[in-house]
C-alpha cells in the first residue's frame, strides 16, 4: 500500500478513535467496559491454542474499539502457516464484529484496517452495526412498528447474506466467539432487559434479577458452531445463581465448560470495582474435569495473565463445580460438601427473615448530595442515638413506638451487645394515623421528600411516616439467632427476647417445640465445618461471604429429624 493511501487510513483511525472517546462516557454508564490489551491477548492466546488448517471464522459479538479482533489478528498472524498470506485477505475471511454503537463500529474498522494496512470500508461485511439481541424477525414484537424505536433498537438479521453474517452460519458457524460483553443488572436497565424478552429468543431465557451479558452467552451458544469455542470475561457476582438459573443450566448441559479464571477483586478496568472471571467453554458434549485458576491474593491480573506471576490451580468434577444453585469455584474438599449435603436444611427447622427496612435509617452522605435539604451526614430519621431520642421530648404514649435497635456493630460472633440505638417503630398496626404523635411526626416531617420518594410510599402501600418494610412483629419478640449478612466468617449470635435489627442483618426464628436446639445450633452455624460449606456456596464479596437467607436456608446443620425434636 502507498504511502498517501497508509495515510488516509491512520487518519480514520484517529477519527474514529476521537468520536469515540467523545462517547466514552455513556458508555460506561451503560454498563460497556474497554478491556485492556493484556487481557485480550490472553484470552485470545488461551482460546487459539495452536495452527487450524482453515482460517477461523471469529466473533466479537459487542466489538466496542476492536480490541479483541486486534488481539485475535495479531494472534492469526502468528499461527498461520502461509508465509505469503496477505493480512487484509486473512482479515476479511476470519475476523467478525458486531456493536450497536456506530461509532465504536467505525473505530474497529479503523483498528483493523490499521493492523493490515487496507481501507476500513473495505470491511463493512465484516464489522457491522447492530443489535446481537434483537432480530429483524420480531420488529414489531419489540418496537411496535415505531420507526424510531427500531432505529434505536437496530435490529439484526444474523442470518442475512446481505446484512448479516449469513455465510458463516451457513457454513455451520462460528469457530470461536470472544469478547467482554456489555454488564446491565436488571436495577436500572429493567425495560431494556423486557425489550428483549419480548421476542422469542429472549422468552426462553428471560429471568427475574438477570443481567444483560447472560443473553450474549446464550446468543454465542446458537451462533457457534459444533465444537466452536466462546472466551469471555464477566462479573462474577452470578456464580451464586441468583437468576442465573437458565444460564447456570446452559453451561452445564449445552457445553463442554473447560476453564474458569478467577480475577476476583484486583483490578481490571479502569473505574471499575467489582470482582471478575473468565470463562473458556466448547460447544460440546458436557465431559472431563474443569480447571480453575486464581489470581492469588498479593499478586496482579497482569502479571498472571502475563506469566510472571502464578496462578492457584486445581480442577474439579462437574458435580463438584455445579453443586446447589450456583458455582462452587472453592477448592475441593472430598466428600465432605457433598456429606454436609444429606443433613438437615437449616430451613426445616424454622423461618429466615431479612432485617428492617427503615428507608432511611439516618442521613448518609450519597443521600445529602442527591437530594440536598436541610440535614447533616449521620443524623437519624427512623434510627437514633439515644441523645437524639431524648432531645424529641416524646410523651409516654410516643415512646410506646420506640424499640431497643441493634446497629451492626453491636453483633459479633457469639456476641450480642446492648442495643446502641433506638428505633421510631412505626407500621401499619403500631401508627395507622401520625396526628395523634405530634412530636414523632414533626421530627419526621423534616424528612418527608425522602420517605415520600420510596417505591412502596409512591403506590400507595406504605404512610410517609412508616418504616418501608417492617417486617411481621413476631421476628423481633422471639428468641432467635441474628447473623451478619457480609462477614469475613459467619458470625452468629444469639437473641434471648426482644431483639430488633437493621436490613443488613438476617435472623432464624425456630418453630413452635424447637427453641431449645438455638444453643446447638448457633455452635453448628458458627463452627469451621460450617465456616467451609459456606465458602463453597456463599456469594463471596471482597474478602468476605455473602450469607444471604437463600444459601442460610440451604445451610446443613444436623442429622436432625424436625418431627421428632418437636415430639
């Protein structure tokens, strides 16, 4: 290529390059994250292991800038066998991209036509735009007919020869599919998940509480061919299975899942927190033992991923990996989880609540600068200090409303402290009307736009003045254990009486005939045995387990038979 014509192509680059910097914002906020050349390259490397005898057909299938079709270039080059190949050929043959933003569109094609030194418009069939969700089948299923819903939607025909990618599928599929694609948690992005679910593709896999890469995953399994490969990097936070459940189930039987790569916490992308994963998978049937690999805990994704730093490897056994509801990505330990698994449900022998929901407890920060108002950082709405109490001035009937308030700092393992707070108990049955507690309703009248903003208040189904969700009285009044929700280990303590606690605590309230086991089974819950099987099904955050009342409900705790302990 010329000189003028090498030129003309690195100015593309640059503009498209500068658009889409320019977009950059907006697109983080809409959960789409540029992935790091070290990771592409590595993922790449992992996914295209040695020489194919055909070019492969290679999809990224929410291409952003292009860098894992760079990575994948570079990597084709590499392995090809063909000394004289031309690059641009090679290109247009194997490397495939799809993205819904045009100009994220234009800055791949740019990247590309830079690596092989061709026009980017001389691969508009290979990256186009589009939506990797939505077909042109369903239009009216998912815009109505609108013509500037569909323009916003950009449907795409995968299957088209013209628009599509209708040679490739034709010729059985793609041979591999990689890519970060784009994370929406259902909280913000509901509609754009139900857009999707409004067409026949996204019924099938459509879940509450899912998140909108789950559809990619399941997308990539229709588009791969038989024994084609899919490489991505993901969050993590669905290996617990909470609304995974149909993608969960299509790793196990749709798929040989070969290796999972734990990222958790360290750092990624820039901006980002949260804890990561890469999954590497084949369209085959289910067989062999998973490798897990982690990045340990005083090294670098990069130096990892690069090779001068190691990983923490083992395998596992399917029913090891695929145990309960999620991923269990610990370290094997024998037939012990599997063991625990035939005791008795922690579930069987009483009821497990969340905490209140007051909605505000007090002021916090986030809060004082969405919504400004006269009121300071700390300072108690539902939940007070008992200074703050005592400057109310309540009459008796007032302080009728008023509970003992556990904050978390009060709990512990084995520890339940005096109540550090107090609490403006106001329900449906304590306070129906808030005439008759002038002082109460003056103190939370200087609130009013908070409690006033919350879901439940806006439908008419909660007073300003009461606690957004309560929860049934009888929680709170009888002997129970409370437990910790995020905890580096469990840490349970137990509750003689009245005991009232915030959202971030969960309690176990035993059956009528079962409060006496609440000593043995704050021992069992709070053991190194138990300790263990939570980490194998317990959501990790951080550094700490997530003991949801999902994974307390599962939780194993004896040989106990719960008729015969009620007898």
């Amino acid at each position: 290529m010329d000189t003028a014509k090498c030129g003309s192509v690195g100015s593309m680059a640059t503009s498209a390059a500068e658009g889409l910097s320019a977009d950059l914002h907006k697109r983080k906020a809409d959960g789409i994250f540029y992935t790091p050349r070290f990771l592409t390259d590595f993922m790449v490397r992992l996914a295209l292991e040695k020489p194919t005898r055909e070019p492969p057909a290679i999809l990224d299938p929410a291409c952003g800038e292009g860098v894992f079709l760079v990575s994948a270039f570079r990597r084709l080059l590499e392995l090809t066998r063909d000394a004289q190949a031309d690059p641009a050929r090679l290109l247009r043959q194997s490397l495939f991209g799809l993205d819904l933003d045009p100009r994220a569109v234009e800055s791949t094609r740019a990247a590309l036509a830079a690596e092989a030194t061709c026009d980017p418009r001389s691969l508009a069939a290979n990256v186009r735009c589009g939506n990797a969700l939505v077909d042109r089948n369903h239009d009216h299923a998912t815009a109505g007919g609108d013509p500037g819903r569909l323009a916003k939607l950009r449907p795409f025909d995968w299957g088209d020869f013209d628009s599509g990618f209708g040679a490739v599928l034709a010729r059985g599929g793609f041979d591999l599919i990689l890519g970060n694609p784009p994370y929406r948690r259902e909280r913000g992005y509901k509609a754009q998940l139900d857009e999707v679910a409004s067409s026949d593709f996204g019924r099938r896999f459509r879940r509450p509480r899912m998140d909108l890469w789950y559809f990619f995953l399941h997308r990539s399994l229709e588009l791969l061919r038989p024994g084609g490969r899919l490489c991505f990097v993901v969050s993590s936070y669905w290996t617990s299975g909470a609304g995974a459940g149909a993608l969960i189930g299509a790793l196990k039987t749709q798929c040989r899942l070969e290796e999972i790569i734990l990222l958790d916490a360290h750092k990624v992308f820039d901006g980002v927190q949260g804890q990561h994963l890469i999954l590497l998978l084949t369209k085959a049937e289910p067989r062999g033992r998973i490798l897990v690999r982690r990045v340990p805990k005083h090294s670098t994704v990069q130096a990892c991923l690069e090779g001068s730093a190691s990983f923490v490897a083992y395998h596992k056994e399917p029913r090891e990996l695929f145990a309960g509801r999620g991923l269990d990505l610990e370290v094997p330990s024998g037939l012990l989880i599997e063991r625990l698994s035939r005791f008795t449900p922690l579930e069987q022998l009483g009821v497990i609540r969340q905490g209140i929901a007051e909605n505000p407890a007090e002021v916090n920060r986030r809060t004082l600068e969405r919504c400004g108002g006269p009121w300071s950082v700390g300072e108690g709405v539902f939940s007070l200090r008992p200074a703050e109490l005592e400057s109310l001035g309540l009459s008796p009937e007032e302080s009728k409303l008023v509970r003992c308030y556990h904050d978390l700092g009060d709990l512990g393992r084995y520890r339940l402290a005096s109540a550090s707070r107090r609490l403006l108990y106001l329900t449906e049955e304590t306070c129906p009307e808030i005439a008759a507690f002038p002082r109460i309703e003056a103190h939370l009248a200087r609130f009013r736009p908070l409690t006033e903003a919350r879901r439940e208040t806006r439908l008419g189904r909660r007073a300003w003045w009461q606690l957004h969700w309560p929860r049934e009285p009888w929680l709170w009044e009888r002997d129970k254990l409370v437990v910790l929700q995020m905890a580096r280990r469990p840490s349970f303590a137990l509750a003689r009486g009245a005991a009232y606690v915030p959202f971030s605590v969960n309690v176990f309230v035993p059956n009528p005939g079962h409060a006496e086991l609440l000593p043995f089974l704050l021992g069992v819950l709070n053991s190194r045995l138990l300790w263990k099987w939570f980490r194998h099904h317990a959501k990790r955050r951080g550094v700490g387990l997530d003991l949801g009342c999902g994974v307390l409900r599962e939780a194993p705790v004896a040989g106990l038979d719960p008729e015969a302990s009620a007898a």
